[in-house]
C-alpha cells in the first residue's frame, strides 16, 4: 500500500526547496544512470524535420508514446523515416531539460515495418478509392462569395481562432455558424459527422472540418470510414483542414478542398473584401469604357446620317417615290381596265354562242319529240281501230281471240274506233275464215 504524504507544518518552513531545473538534472541522472543505452522499438508519428536540420519523432504503441531526437550529424547515415512505420532505435534515454521530458537520443536505426495505425489507413484508403469516394469529378466548387461560412471544430481549440481571425480580416461582415465538435477521440466522429449534418441543414453555402496539428493518433478520428462517408455526401462543399502541411487524413481526400491548414482554409473559403472591392471597380471602368465607346459610335453615326443626300434632299426623294408610285397606280388600273374589257368580250362571246347552241339543241329534240309521237300513234291499238277493226272482250273483261270458252246467252262488249257494241252471242263458229252473227 502506498504510503501518504506527510503534510507540512502550517508555521514551519520547508527543509528544502528544489529549483526547476535541479530536480530535472536528477531526474535526467536518474534515466541516464540506469537506463543509459537501450534499444526501443515502436512505430513512428508526428515525424518532423525543423530548418535546424535535426530530425523529431515520436516512438509510440499501443499504451504509450516516447519523444526521440536524430540529431543532424547522425541523420545522414540513417534510413529515411516515415510516418507510420515500425523502426528499432538505438540511444541514450534521457531527459530533455527545456520540457522536463523524457526522451530518446537516437543514434542507429533499424526498419521493422508498417505499424497498424498506417496499415490501417492504408487500406481505408484503398477500399474507398476503389469505391470513387475520392474521385476530382464528385468534387464540388466552392462559392465565389459565400453568405454563410459553417464550421466544424472544437470551440475550445486555437484552430477555430484562427479561422475566425482570418475571416474577420478578409471579410468582416460574414455569417458563421459553428457546430462545436470533440476532435480527439473516440467520440470526436460522431460528433463530427452529427456537425456536418446540422449545417447541411442549415443550408449554409461552405463548411470547415478542422483542427491543429498533432501526432497520427491525435488525428486518428479523421480517419474514420462513416466520417469520410458524411463528408463526401455532403450537399454544401468541405474543405478539410485537420493538422499541418504535412499531415493527412482519409477527410482531406474525401473533401471537396484539402487545405494545409485552419488558416490557410479560412483564406481558401473567401477572398478579401479589399480584392472583391477593386475586381468590382475594375469591372465598373471598364462597363464605362464601353458605354463611352458605344454612344461615341452611335453619335458619329447620327452625325454622318444627317449629312448623308437622304436627310439634305428629303423632298426630291419623296416626290421621286411618289411620281414611281403613281406611275405604277397608272399602269395597274390600265391593265385592270384592259383584263376588264377583254374579260366582258369573251363573256359575251360565250353567251352568244350558248344561245345558239341552246337553240340548235330545242329544235332537234322538237323534231325527234314528234318523230317518236307520230311513231307512238301509229303502233297505237286506237290507230288501227280507225282503220276499221274492232277489239271485243268477253265476260271477263280479256280480249277475245278465239271463239273457244266462249257460251251462248254471254254478253261480250266490241270496241270500235268511236264508241262500243255490247252483244248477245246465241252461237259459236270455229274456223279461220268464219266470222260472228251478232
């Protein structure tokens, strides 16, 4: 069981007081001494090569992280790091006196290989490169003058202040709105995702996914497959800007603009105010220019139509067009009166020429009318009653023809050329020249 602290007396002074920087020089003996050279394996991250030349790394796995230093003079006889790779590294341990922390003084290195965090963005990377997530035809352009600016970051972080600086300076009187979001962590992707969501709602016109720089575990949350899902289905375009220059993300692939960093994504998401003002000028001087040109033109155009024959002789060249008018008038009606005449001649001529037809016409058809009449009568039965015969019909009313069925004691009826007979017939003669008694 770990013994307590005494507490001090309330009125005593203290035995002893330690200054800073003894305490750290025997904390770095302490290392040194029982430590000294070792041999340390671990995966590189937050890898950086100041002007100094000297070369700063962090060693880490799966519970902690260890400061190292490749200092210039042994730099160039070593492999070239890189992040997310597994080394062992040879040195002193020691403690750096300026931050009171333990480090590695490296003086050889040896590759083992990938460590799981970059194997593991490796293949994100992969699968949704291969699925078009990443593709620049799926890119959105950003607004020439965005409206409103969405922003998604921590409120507590110096990348949000950054950012704000940036865009009060170029253009002041913009529209912000920040959704707040953890980024760090495990809760840091839904969180940024739900922020993403909430400014699409809000129909902002851009939105800002950022955060400061750190080490590949620091940044891990922007690697995170649903977030780099929300990110490229966004409606409103992102520009991703997590860590520095030299850091990326699967979010900074996914978006529509990678930007180094908060400030330089500020910057990217709206020009000066200053730059639109003069564009705007240079746009107006120009739109004069050509007004200028243009009633210049159309001045000089007046000019020279009021001096032309057409404005100085008005009246000869509408008397021209009215004698043209006229004389066309003139010819029209001629032609008219001739069409008519020559019209009512052929009229005429028609007219005589139907009579004369019509006449020919009635009296052929008079004569062939009493032609057929006089044929009509001579095949008539009366005609040949005028010439004597007679028709007689029996009881019956049918024309008799042969004395057969004929009986004595029956009325017949003989008809002649004016007016009819009615007889008695007392006796019947057959033979072709016998002839009746009545």
């Amino acid at each position: 069981m770990k013994a307590q602290a005494p507490t001090p007396p309330a009125d005593s002074p203290p035995a002893r007081v330690f200054g800073v920087s003894e305490i750290v020089g025997l904390a770095r003996n302490l290392v040194e001494d029982n430590f000294g050279y070792l041999w340390i394996e671990g995966e590189v991250s937050n890898l950086r090569v100041p002007a100094s030349g000297h070369t700063y790394f962090t060693l880490k796995d799966a519970r902690a992280q260890l400061n190292a230093a490749l200092f210039r003079s042994r730099r160039k006889q070593q492999l070239k790091l890189q992040n997310g790779v597994t080394i062992r590294a040879y040195g002193l341990l020691s403690v750096y006196a300026g931050r009171g922390e333990i480090q590695l003084i490296v003086e050889r290195i040896q590759p083992v290989g990938k460590g799981s965090l970059q194997e593991a963005f490796e293949r994100l990377k992969k699968k949704l490169a291969a699925e078009g997530l990443f593709d620049s035809a799926r890119k959105k352009p950003l607004p020439l003058l965005p409206r409103r600016i969405g922003i998604v970051t921590s409120p507590q972080g110096a990348a949000l202040r950054d950012i704000l600086n940036v865009l009060t300076r170029r253009f002041p009187d913009r529209h912000i709105l920040i959704a707040p979001a953890r980024v760090q962590g495990d809760e840091a992707p839904p969180e940024i995702i739900a922020g993403i969501r909430l400014l699409n709602e809000y129909k902002v016109d851009v939105i800002i996914v950022a955060r400061g720089g750190g080490s590949l575990e620091d940044l891990w949350c922007f690697n995170d497959e649903s977030l780099a899902r929300t990110v490229a289905a966004s409606s409103v375009p992102i520009i991703s800007a997590v860590g520095h220059e030299i850091d990326f993300t699967i979010c900074d692939f996914a978006a529509d603009l990678r930007a180094p960093t908060p400030s330089a994504a500020a910057e990217l998401v709206i020009g000066r105010k200053q730059d639109f003002e003069n564009r705007l000028d240079v746009l107006r001087r120009r739109l004069l220019r050509g007004l200028d040109g243009r009633r210049l033109e159309l001045r000089n155009r007046f000019t020279a139509a009021a001096a032309s024959y057409v404005f100085r002789e008005p009246r000869n060249i509408l008397a021209r067009h009215s004698q043209h008018i006229e004389s066309l008038l003139t010819a029209m009606k001629h032609t008219l009166q001739t069409s008519h005449r020559q019209y009512q001649q052929n009229v005429d001529e028609l007219a005589l020429r139907l009579r004369h037809a019509a006449g020919d016409y009635t009296r052929a058809s008079a004569d062939r009318l009493r032609n057929l009449g006089l044929q009509v009568r001579a095949l008539s039965p009366l005609a040949v009653l005028d010439r004597g015969f007679s028709i007689t019909r029996g009881p019956d009313g049918k024309i008799i023809t042969s004395p057969a069925g004929i009986l004595p004691g029956q009325t017949i009826e003989t008809r002649l050329a004016r007016g009819s007979i009615v007889s008695t017939v007392k006796r019947t003669l057959s033979g072709p020249q016998s002839s009746s008694r009545k």
